[in-house]
C-alpha cells in the first residue's frame, strides 16, 4: 500500500512499479481524497486503490458520495476499490452495496 500526494506524475509512478511489482503479488495505491481520476495507477499496473477513512465516526449520509465516486473511477479504470478504516456498520454495509472489495477496520472481523 503506498500514500500518494494530490500531484502525480507517469514517471515516478512507472519507476515504482517496476522496483516493486517483482516482489509483490499484489500491490495497491492509497492515492490523496481529492484524487478522483486513477488513469495514472491502472496505467502503470497497480491492482486497485484504497479509500481510507481512518476509523472516524463520519456520518454515512456525508460519507456515501465520496464512496461512490471513488468506487465508479476505480472500476472505469478497472482497478480493485478497497476500503481502509471502516469504524460504523452502516457505512460498512453501503461500501458492500457500492461493490467495494476488501475491507479493513475496526468493525471488520478477522477471518478464521
């Protein structure tokens, strides 16, 4: 998982791909909430991207255009949208209706 800033550029996305994709089976972007067109990271290979909300009590009435928007760019740019820092059920419910496809969180449960 790498944290990326609001401005990115192909050249130093594509350079870490190549240093990391070797070593790892799976890799994912947890690009800047502001970032919205994720071009940039299916065109260097990443395999999805992360929304992290960091396990804050936001409303879901607040949070559910955000996720939304997040989850439509991930799957038109064919990336895997993983959601980080689920703390409410409610917003843990509209992120599986969204399509969202890995979760973590403190209202997450560990497999056993």
């Amino acid at each position: 998982m790498f944290n990326f800033a609001e401005k990115l550029f192909l050249d130093y996305l594509d350079h870490l791909g190549i240093l990391v994709f070797p070593f790892c089976k799976y890799y994912a972007a947890r690009p800047s909430s502001s970032l919205i067109d994720f071009k940039l990271f299916a065109n260097c290979n990443f395999q999805g991207v992360a929304f992290d909300l960091k396990n804050k009590p936001e409303s879901a009435d607040k949070i559910l255009p955000h996720l939304v928007k997040f989850c439509q760019s991930a799957k038109f740019n064919r990336l895997v949208a993983h959601f980080r820092g689920v703390g409410i059920q409610e917003i843990f419910g509209l992120a599986c209706e969204i399509e969202f496809k890995y979760f973590s969180g403190t209202i997450v449960q560990p497999a056993v």
